[in-house]
C-alpha cells in the first residue's frame, strides 16, 4: 500500500503542472484574439483608403471631361455661327467670292472679299455652297449648332432626330435642285445643288436614266 501511495502523489505532482498550464493557456487566448480582431482592423483600414483615393480621382476625372467638352462646345457653337453668317453672304456675293480659294488664302493677293467674315467667310462660303452642296450648304452651319447643343446635354434625343432630319435634307436638296433645274449651271460656281449635286446627279442620270434619278430623289 505504501508503493501505491507513493506511486499517487508522484502521478499528482506530474499532473499539477500540466493544469495550471492548461489554465495559463485558456487565459492567454482572449488576448490573442483581440490582437487578431485589431490586426483585422487595421487591414480594413488599409484596404479602404485606396478606394476613397480612387473615388476622388474619378470624379476629377470626369470634371475634366466635362470642363473639355464644355470647351469644344463653346468653340463649335461659335465656329457655326461664323459659317452661318458667311454662307449668307455668300449667296449675296459668291460671284466674287468663288475667286478667292485656299492657293491665295495665306498669301498676299489685292483681291478684296465682299464677305462679311472676310476672306474666311468667302472660302467657306464657296465650300459649302459651290463645291458641296449649293443652296442647302447652309445646312451645314445648322448640324454644327445641332452638334453643340447636343454636346451641351439640351434635349439630346431630339438633337440626334434634328441632326438626322438635316443630314437628310441637305443631301437629297442637292441632288434635287442639281437634277430638277439643270438650267442653273454655273450659279455658285457650279449648280444650284452645287458641286455635289451636279456631279452625283449626273452620275444617277448616266446610270438609271432620268426617270430613275426621279423615282429615287422622290
């Protein structure tokens, strides 16, 4: 009995250790986990800068898109209104307007424009009315207005009909007043449809005879 005894208390000393650092153990884990909840923390932290970083990138971004096409707005809205008033003139002096052409544009020539806009005026006017398009060059300056005022966000559908609609009529006028009144030649420098229309309009007549040119402008 006495060996067995000994045998207990030698087991027990053993043991006794082993539990208190069990119980050192289970106190030691909250802080751990706390460690482990503030190193997660901070990793959210960190995480969640770059994208408050990349958010306030993205909308300078797009300011200075917006700041950009608001620019190329203005210029073509005022560019269009340039072009209207010389193809007005135009159609008032495009007999003496026609002789001014890009060769003599940057060079001295006393060759004066009646043009309103100058001698710009007159070299757009005869490029939108004489070679182009003829009377309905004046379309031209009104897609530049439908242009600026779509790019500054004014009834954008309604722009895109507009733009379309004018399109339309400029190149079917053309072709019509060219085939329609070919007695007009030599008005603008060329037709009342203009350069365009005359040519196209001869090629269709040659192709489809006039019959069919009618059939299609109709």
């Amino acid at each position: 009995m006495t060996q067995r005894d000994n045998a207990r208390k030698t087991t027990a000393k053993k043991t006794t250790p082993a539990r208190g650092g069990g119980a050192r153990t289970a106190r030691t884990s909250p802080a751990a986990k706390a460690s482990g909840q503030s190193s997660a923390a901070r990793e959210r932290a960190s995480a969640a800068a770059p994208k408050r970083t990349t958010g306030r990138s993205a909308k300078a971004r797009q300011g200075g898109e917006s700041t950009f096409i608001y620019i190329v707005s203005l210029v073509i809205f005022f560019f269009s209104i340039f072009a209207l008033v010389a193809v007005v003139s135009y159609f008032l002096t495009w007999r003496e307007d026609q002789s001014i052409d890009f060769d003599s544009f940057f060079v001295f020539d006393p060759l004066e424009a009646r043009n309103l806009m100058g001698r710009l005026g007159a070299v757009m006017g005869n490029l939108f009315v004489g070679r182009w398009f003829g009377i309905f060059g004046i379309c031209v300056p009104v897609l530049m207005t439908i242009l600026s005022l779509a790019l500054f966000r004014i009834r954008v559908r309604q722009m895109r009909k507009s733009f379309v609609s004018v399109l339309m009529l400029m190149v079917i006028g053309s072709l019509a007043a060219a085939h329609f009144w070919p007695e007009s030649d030599g008005v603008f420098g060329s037709s009342l449809g203009g350069g365009f229309g005359y040519y196209t309009a001869g090629w269709m007549d040659t192709l489809l005879g006039g019959l069919g040119t009618d059939i299609i402008i109709l």
